[in-house]
C-alpha cells in the first residue's frame, strides 16, 4: 500500500482522486443523513481532501474510508450519528481496503449486499450501527479480509454465515453481543444449531485460518456446549473471547498449547470442574478471566509455573480453593486481583505480598478470618476497586492509611472496628455497612462532593447528620440506617443544594426527632424512602413530585393525622407502603385502590377507623400468582460506572423491608419481589370484612386481628391458596369457619383466636398440620380437633357407627348388666303381685285367704315395696353415675 493523505496534509497532491469515485461518494452522501455536519468537508474536486477519506499517494484512488461515530459515549442525544441509506455507487471504490461505519446508526437495515463486491477490503467494521437480520453471504467474497467487527450491531442473526472460516486470511473475528442461535448449514449435510455446540466448528476451518487466525471473539452469544479441543489448534491466536455464553462441562486441557495466546476469556459461562494445569506453559498470557463459572478444585503454583505476563487474574464467583506452597513466589505483577468467593482464607495470602502494582481487588467472600496484615494496606494505596466485603476481618484501619486513590471501596459485612476510615475525594461508592465502626459522620460526609452511593448501615456510628449533605449535588444513594444517629435531619434549601437525584435515603433504625423535611418531597427521582424506626412526628410530607417511588417506609415512628390521598393519585408505580406502628387515623382513602402494582400494604397498629374499603382487591399485583424472583435493586442512572479489562462495575443499593408475617417481623431482600402482604391489624375497623378479599388470589399473609369486624369469615376464603399466613384474631366475627380453609395448602399459620366462632373445626389437608389449640382459644361455641371439646355426632371417618370409648368399657358394661338385672326384678315383682291384687281366685289358690294369711301377705306386700324403693333408689344413682362417665366422654 502506498503512502496515504488526506484533508490534513499540506499542499497539492500530485495525484488528485479519480472523478469515478468522487460521484462514488457524493452519491454516498446524498443517502445519508448528517445532522452536525460531519460530511461537509465533501466538496471540490478533490476527494481526497474529503474528512474521513484517504487517498493513495502513489495512485490517486481511494483505500480508506473512516466514518466512525466520533463521540466517546453516543446517546440518543448525540448529532454525531450518520442514519440513512449506503448508496449502491459504494462498489465504485475499487480499491477501498479500509471501510468503518461503526457506532452509527441504521435503525436495523440489513448490511448492504454490494459491500461483498469491495474485494479489496482487509478490515471491516460495522460494530455497533445498529444493523440487523442475517449477514449476506456475499461477504464471503471478501477473500484479502483480515479484520472483521460485526459486534453489537442490533443483534444480527440468527444464522452463522457459513463462509466465515473460509476466509484464509482473517486474523481477527469479533461477532460478539449478537444473537447467533439458528442452525448452521452449507456444509453438505452439515447442520447443528449454533446456540447448542461449538464442538463443529473445526470443520469449517480451512488451514490457512488455523494459521492465521490472532482475535477470535464469539463473546455474548448463545453458544452452547463444550469449548472444543481444535481451538488448540490455532497456534498464533493472541485473544480468545467466549464469554457471555452458555459453555458447559470441562476445560480443555489442549488451550494450554496456545504459547502465542495473551488474552483468555472464558468467564461468565457454566464451565465445571478444575482450571487445566497447562495453563501454566501460557507464558505470553496477560489475562486469565474464567470467573461466574462452576470451576472447583485446587489452584496452585503449577498453573502459574511459567506464567510470567500476567496482569489480570479474574476467578470470582467459582468453588476454587487457592493453595500455594509458603516459599512460592510469582514471577507476576498483577493490576486486576479479582479472587471473590473462592477459598483463601483464614490468613491473608502471603503471596500478595510480592504483588504492588494492582489496581483493583477483589476477595470478598474469601474466608479471611484474620486481622489485616500493615504490609497489606501499604499495598494498597494505588487501588482504585477495593473490596473485601463478606468475610469475618478484624481490626482497625491504621491512621496512617488514606483511600486517596479508590473510587470504589466495599468492606461491608466484616469485624471492623474504631473510627471510619480516611478516604479522598475521588470516592464515588463507599460501603462500610455491617460492622462495627463507631464516631460520627463529618470525616466521611464533609467537602466529599463526588460521592454518588454511601452504606454506612449497620454500625455504632452516632452523632448527628451533617449539613454538607445538602452540598451532595451528585449523591444517589444514602443508607445511614441502624445507627445511633440522633437529631433532626438536615433541613437543606433545594435552591442552593441542587438535590434532585437521590434514588435512595435510608435513615431507618437510628433515633432521629423532629418533621420529616419538605425538601425530601422534591427528590422527582427518589425510589425509595425509609425513615422507619425513629422519633419522627408531625404529618406525612407531601410526596406528590416522587412520582418514582416504589418503597415508602415511614412505619414506627409518631406521625398524626390521616393518609393524603395524593398516595394513590400521584405515585403510581408504589410497590410497598408502610405506615405501620403510628398515631394516623381517619378512613383508609379510597384513592389507595389506584396502587395497582401494591405487593405489601401495612398499616397495622394505628388509629384508622371506618369499614375495610371495598377496594381491597384493587390491587392487579395482589390478584396474580405469577411471582418471578427480580432483583430488586436501585442502580444509579448516573452512568458512573468503572470499566476494566472488558468488566464493568456499577455501584447498587440492595433493597429490603421488614414484613410482618406468621407473627413474626421478618426482614426481606433478596426475595423481596415475592411477597405480598396485606396487614391492617390493630386499628378501630368495623363492619364486615368483603367479600372481595378473597379475589387477592396472590396474597400470602393477610392479617385483620385486633379490630371490631363482625359477621361471618368469607366462604370462599380457600380461593386464597398462595396463602401462608392468615390472622383474623381479637374481632368479633361468628358463625362457622369456611369449610373452604382446608383448601389453603401453604397455610402454617393461623390464628382465629377470641372471636364467636361456632361449630366444627374443619379438618384435612394442611388443617391437620395447625395443632396448637391456642389457634382458636376464645371460641367457646367450636369444637372438634385439636380440641379437646368434641362435636355431637363425632364419627369415625370411613364408618357409619357411631365412635366408642373403650375406656373403662368392662366397668360400664358390667353397670348395665346390674341395672338391667334391678329394672327386670321391679317389673317382674309388681306384675306378679299386681296379678294377685286383681284375680281374687288366683290369690286364694296361691296365698290362702283366710285372715292371718291375709295379714301376712299384706305384710309380705309392705316389706317388698320398701325393697322395691331401696332398689329404685340404687338404679337412680346408678344411671346417673353411667350418664355422667358417658357425658364426660362426649357422648
């Protein structure tokens, strides 16, 4: 290629462009669309003077074209994007070896066709210009290509092009951030679906390519299967980008054949099993990323043997336990140590301490037990990534050391204790929280301005909070709960402060007093609000302008007067709202029932009056049993975020809650987009409670206790089946309890205690699993298991007898044996003598009748009627001896 000018160069050339190509480009320019002007320099005769062209200086004719995206971080803002057609005339450019129309925009037209009739290209790029469909198998044409980037243009797909690995002369391939995932034919008989397996590729491999090939990047695809063993064959490939994909199963062992290799890639897929010890032959290997895997085994001295370039070491996120011989000694200066959730514990490794250059470090989750070693932290003061977070460190940090160089500094969840530590001004995100750090907060809070995203919860930190927070133009996220905080918070002038962009504030669990501060209410981006658990008084704020607002917290504290109704009109996308544990009251407004997406309302232990409001099944998120686990998280939209080596990192606020649930306060993170929730408990209700209710086929917990409900539990309470927790206790409902409730199959609390409940207890299902009688202590009107009062009637399942106590059954038996034998003898004994009394001849045949006979059979008549008597009375006793035993046994 001869020596090459353009627009820059000074002077006349003395070879000017050809005319054929110069109608070539203005024609191209007429498609397109150019609204800063970028292309204006297209005019005059002389095309290679053009912004963008390149000439030949030997020739004449045009061998470059460079139209890339200037901007550094194009947005949909940006003018810099070229739109539009490609004009057809672009062929006419005959010896054009260099075409870049990346980071434009081309609103998913499909790539021109004709581009294959460039055959003089070596390097293409069309990355990120928003192209889309398949790739035209005319580039196949491209035989002299060396360099193509197709990556992140709108997701061409779905078919690999089969010529691709034809091309004998390509020494990079970047497809990444695609959508490759159909099947892969025009190999014969050869096809297989590009989204299962890889192992294929081999064949369409032609030798000149496994010789030349240097950048094969397939990253952010659907690939699936095992990373095949002919990738060792590619002796002169220096990059190898496979992450973002659906990899499975072992490693090769042959990767370790790639002595030219520098950059491996491999992380974020399902790979198993050990990292190969033939990794250790990689001499020229810069980056080691297999992290976000499921690797497991032993890493030690071996896979590093011969490893003398390394500068990134990314194994986060696997089950590897790191164990190198004490006298090891790396012939490596790591930047990027990125070690999280593998086994290095519980000594700091002693071979970080040879390493001084790294930049980032990553061994959160490391089992690290031990205090932090001086020869550490005086390695550490370049960092710019720091985290630690989630192990069981000890001690202080020194005096002595300052973060002055770190943006992101993450030790939450550790044994740390003294004052906060001394950090500069360059920190963006700061997470201290869950440990035991005490002082107060102006070392950290004073003149930071750059701060974007502070979790200080968890701590012994008190004092007050300091005004400069008000001076926090940038500031996102702020999580200052479960301290010792006191005081009122800061009452900033919107005016001056430039607040607006907080996603979160977190003040819960600390012993603030005062108003919650009206500025608080002009946060138009504000998503969360938690100011639970303090000493807040006054009424709630207006929240009208946060329109965002998912989570509003505002529970224990001593907030009067009633619930605005701008809840329900304005903030629209509310989630979770609890106002639990105050002095509110009033009627629940209707206006709540506009709260489609509510998953928890609590407004339990207040003074709101009135009937349960019909709208309780408004809520659509309550009436769905479509529950899918999302992390519920703020990212800030500030765009701050740290980007290395091909990893980005990008500060979050963890959301959680504290729910009431099965009569327990139970705290809710990770799964906290599950739950649903409905609490009114411990207020002034009456009436009866709707029917609606039981639409809420979502709902888990459903608490109504300690009200003045009366009339009878919903009959078609067991529509309800997602249920788990259900409290209708301390009211005044009756009647019978819904047959309906043992259709409630994850029911493992419940509690219908002190109403006037009647009846039988229903029975089945999970009913047999909820024991305790206390469940419905209060009742006297139920009966039936697991009381011990039972029904009239009792029978055994499955049997038409009726159900017998075989209790003392000989005694009772033997009971009504000897009344039986008494009642036979009375009737016996005065139908005989009652004969004689009536028929005068049977008694003189029997008795005689003269005088002194008739004395003695009068007398004979006295002396058995008072037997008689005495009998009776014994049979009296004894019946009610046998009814009594009889009744104590429920019968």
């Amino acid at each position: 290629m001869g020596i090459i000018h353009s627009a820059a160069a000074a002077g006349d050339s003395s070879a000017r462009c050809k005319g054929n190509e110069r109608a070539a480009l203005l024609k191209l320019k007429q498609g397109l669309i150019d609204p800063s002007g970028r292309l204006s320099s297209w005019a005059g005769d002389d095309c290679c003077r053009w912004r963008g062209v390149r000439c030949s200086n030997r020739t004449g004719h045009v061998i470059q074209l460079r139209l890339r995206n200037p901007s550094p971080s194009p947005d949909d803002d940006d003018d810099n994007f070229l739109s539009g057609e490609i004009s057809p005339s672009l062929p006419e450019l005959k010896h054009l070896s260099y075409l870049d129309l990346s980071r434009n925009r081309f609103d998913g037209a499909s790539i021109p066709r004709f581009i294959g009739s460039l055959t003089s290209l070596r390097y293409l790029n069309l990355s990120d210009a928003t192209f889309g469909g398949t790739i035209p198998h005319q580039l196949g044409n491209l035989s002299r290509l060396q360099y193509l980037d197709l990556h992140c243009s709108n997701y061409l797909g779905p078919l690999l092009p089969s010529w691709l690995f034809n091309i004998s002369n390509l020494k990079s391939i970047d497809l990444s951030f695609n959508q490759f995932q159909g099947p892969i034919s025009g190999f014969g008989n050869l096809a297989f679906p590009f989204s299962a397996d890889i192992s294929n590729f081999d064949k369409q491999l032609s030798g000149c390519v496994r010789n030349s090939l240097q950048v094969l990047n397939l990253a952010n695809n659907a690939l699936g299967g095992a990373v095949p063993d002919w990738i060792g064959e590619l002796r002169n490939l220096k990059s190898l980008h496979l992450e973002d994909n659906l990899l499975c199963c072992l490693i090769p062992p042959s990767l370790g054949t790639l002595s030219s290799l520098s950059f491996l890639y491999l992380g974020n897929n399902m790979l198993q099993g050990p990292i190969p010890e033939s990794f250790g032959q990689l001499s020229e290997l810069i980056v080691l990323d297999v992290g976000f895997n499921q690797l497991s085994g032993i890493v030690s001295d071996v896979h590093f043997s011969n490893v003398t370039k390394l500068e990134a070491l990314l194994l986060s996120s696997n089950s590897l336990v790191l164990r190198f011989s004490s006298s090891w000694l790396p012939h490596f200066q790591l930047k990027n140590i990125h070690l999280g959730s593998c086994v290095l514990g519980p000594q700091f490794p002693a071979w970080l301490r040879t390493q001084r250059m790294f930049s980032t470090m990553d061994m959160s989750d490391a089992d690290i037990s031990a205090a932090v070693p001086d020869w550490f932290w005086n390695s550490s003061s370049r960092v710019y990534y720091f985290k630690l977070s989630h192990n069981h460190i000890r001690g202080v940090i020194p005096d002595t050391f300052t973060f002055k160089n770190a943006a992101i500094i993450d030790l939450q969840s550790n044994q740390f204790h003294g004052s906060l530590p001394l950090i500069g001004n360059g920190v963006s995100y700061l997470y201290l929280s869950d440990n035991s750090f005490s002082g107060d907060l102006r070392p950290i809070l004073n003149n930071m301005t750059d701060l974007w995203s502070v979790s200080l919860s968890r701590n012994h930190i008190s004092g007050t909070i300091p005004s400069s927070i008000c001076e926090m133009q940038m500031l996102e996220v702020l999580d200052l709960s479960s301290n010792l905080l006191s005081g009122e918070i800061p009452r900033c002038s919107k005016v001056t402060t430039g607040l607006g962009f907080f996603s979160v504030l977190n003040l819960a669990n600390n012993n603030l007093s005062g108003t919650i501060p009206q500025w608080i209410g002009t946060e138009s981006f504000l998503g969360s609000l938690h100011l639970n658990n303090n000493s807040l008084h006054g009424g709630i704020p207006s929240l009208e302008k946060c329109t965002y607002l998912y989570i509003l917290d505002l529970g224990e504290n001593s907030l009067k007067g009633s619930i605005p109704p701008w809840i329900g009109e304005s903030l629209t996308h509310l989630k979770m709202l609890r106002l639990r544990s105050n002095m509110l009251g009033g009627i629940i407004p209707d206006q709540l029932g506009l709260l489609s997406e509510l998953q928890v309302l609590d407004l339990a232990g207040n003074n709101f009056a009135g009937t349960v409001p019909h709208w309780i099944a408004n809520p659509s998120a309550m009436v769905s049993t479509d529950k899918r686990i999302t992390e519920f998280f703020v990212t800030p939209d500030s765009g701050n975020t740290v980007d290395y080596v091909g990893i980005e990192l990008t500060a979050i606020y963890q959301e959680s809650l504290l729910v009431t649930i099965k009569g327990r306060d139970l705290e809710y993170s990770n799964t906290l987009s599950l739950v649903m929730s409905m609490d009114l408990s411990a207020n002034d209700l009456h009436g009866q409670i709707p029917d609606s209710i039981t639409d809420l086929v979502g709902l888990q917990s459903l608490n109504l206790s300690g009200n003045r409900l009366k009339g009878s539990i919903p009959r078609k309470i067991g529509n309800l089946q997602q249920l788990e927790s259900l409290d209708l206790s301390k009211n005044l409902l009756d009647g019978e309890i819904p047959s309906s409730i043992s259709a409630l199959n994850y029911l493992s609390y419940l509690n219908l205690s002190y109403n006037k409940l009647s009846g039988r207890i229903p029975v089945g299902n999970q009913m047999q699993t909820l024991t305790d009688p206390t469940i419905y202590a209060g009742n006297p009107d139920l009966c039936g298991t697991p009381l011990t009062k039972k029904c009239t009637g009792d029978e055994v399942p499955g049997s038409d007898e009726p159900v017998l106590d075989t209790r003392n059954s000989d005694e009772s038996e033997t009971l009504w044996c000897f009344i039986g034998m008494m009642i036979g003898f009375v009737v016996g004994f005065w139908t005989f003598w009652g004969i004689l009394s009536l028929k005068k001849a049977w008694r003189i045949s029997y008795v005689g009748e003269d005088e002194g006979d008739q004395a003695s059979s009068s007398l004979a008549v006295i002396h058995t009627a008072r037997a008689t008597k005495t009998l009776l009375k014994s049979l009296s006793k004894s019946l009610h001896l046998l009814f009594k035993e009889e009744n104590g046994r429920g019968e």
